[in-house]
C-alpha cells in the first residue's frame, strides 16, 4: 500500500460582530494504490494480481464564537469526494466508483464555574472503507461496501481542578452501512442499521 497525502490548514482568530471567534479551513488531497499478488504456494509464480488506486480531497471550515461569557458555538461542515478504480489481471476491463459525502457539526459549551464545563454536540458523519476493506483472499470483495453514515449526539460534563480532571459522556449514535467482516462470505460487508449507545 503507498499513500501520499496532502493537508493545508489556516486558522484565524478574529471577531464575529464584535463577539470572539476562531474560524479553521482546511483542504486535503490524497493519492493512494494497493497492489496485490496471488501465489498458489509461498515463493511460487504469481498467478494473479489485483489493484486497487483512489483519489480525491476534502474542504472543511470550523467556527467557534463565544456569543456571552462563559459559552461557546461551534459550527462545522466537511465534504469530501472519493474515487476508486479496481483492476484483476484475471478479468477483463476494470472497475471505478466515485461517492462524495458531507458531514456537520454543532456543539454547545458552557462553562457555569471555573472547574465546571457542560456540553452537547449534534453531528453527521462518513467513513469510507480504506483499501484493505476493499479486498478479500481471492481478490475483491463482491459488492464492495459503501461509506458508512450516522448520526449522533453527545451530552456530557467535565470537572478539572489543578492537575486532576474527571469527564462523563452520554453518547447515541445511529449508523446506516456499517462495514464489517463477515466470516461466512470472507469479505466485509455493510449492515443495514446499526445504533450505539453508552456511557463514557
């Protein structure tokens, strides 16, 4: 596997209306392939070889404004496009795909007391499947699994006095096309829906 990436990012500390306010945007470019070789015995000929290359970037933008003492709002967006292109030297012609996904975020913190902070967050998510997801014992894994999606929330509280701090978060997320592996077939594969819900 060989990976080249790229990831400018500019923050910006300004005012918002006269309010405090950080902004953060950023680009990422990424160029990634995965060869494979098949031998029917270690050390034999090779008698396939499969390969897998993806392309593609991001753009983010993160704000956060204190609108009163004491609270913050955080709002953020991010949206990225994937391509990928299989190839099977046991096949003829090859295979692409191309998805572009969007996630968000908003997130409250107040600070009642100096040692004190609450929070909640709202956010949408994606994961693509990395390449090594992408592939099975005999080559490809069919169908391939699509990026995952979800939505969550987070509420919580954190205590810190001097060097010692304590964190409690309440979290439910609920994921559509999930990627596991499923020992049946040998490959991943994405679950309908899944939730996860829990304390931390």
């Amino acid at each position: 596997v060989r990976n080249v990436s790229l990831s400018p990012r500019l923050k910006w500390s300004h005012g918002l209306g006269g309010l405090p306010s950080v902004t953060v945007f950023g680009l990422d470019w990424s160029d990634a392939s995965l060869d494979q070789d098949q031998a029917a015995a270690p050390g034999g000929p090779v008698t396939k070889r499969v390969a897998l290359d993806r392309s593609g970037g991001g753009i983010y933008l993160h704000n956060t404004t204190e609108p009163m003492e004491r609270l913050a709002i955080t709002v953020g967006a991010r949206q990225q496009s994937i391509s990928t292109r299989a190839t099977d030297s046991t096949a003829a012609g090859t295979s692409s795909d191309t998805a572009r996904k969007t996630a968000t975020e908003l997130v409250a913190v107040w600070r009642p007391a100096a040692a004190w902070k609450l929070f909640a967050k709202a956010s949408s998510t994606f994961r693509y499947p990395v390449l090594d997801e992408l592939t099975t014992w005999g080559g490809f894994a069919v169908p391939a699994p699509r990026p995952e999606t979800g939505r969550g929330t987070d509420v919580g509280a954190e205590w810190r006095v001097g060097g010692h701090s304590a964190q409690a978060t309440f979290y439910d997320l609920k994921m559509s096309d999930e990627i596991t592996y499923n020992a049946f077939t040998g490959q991943n594969e994405n679950l309908q829906k899944t939730r996860h819900r829990g304390i931390e």
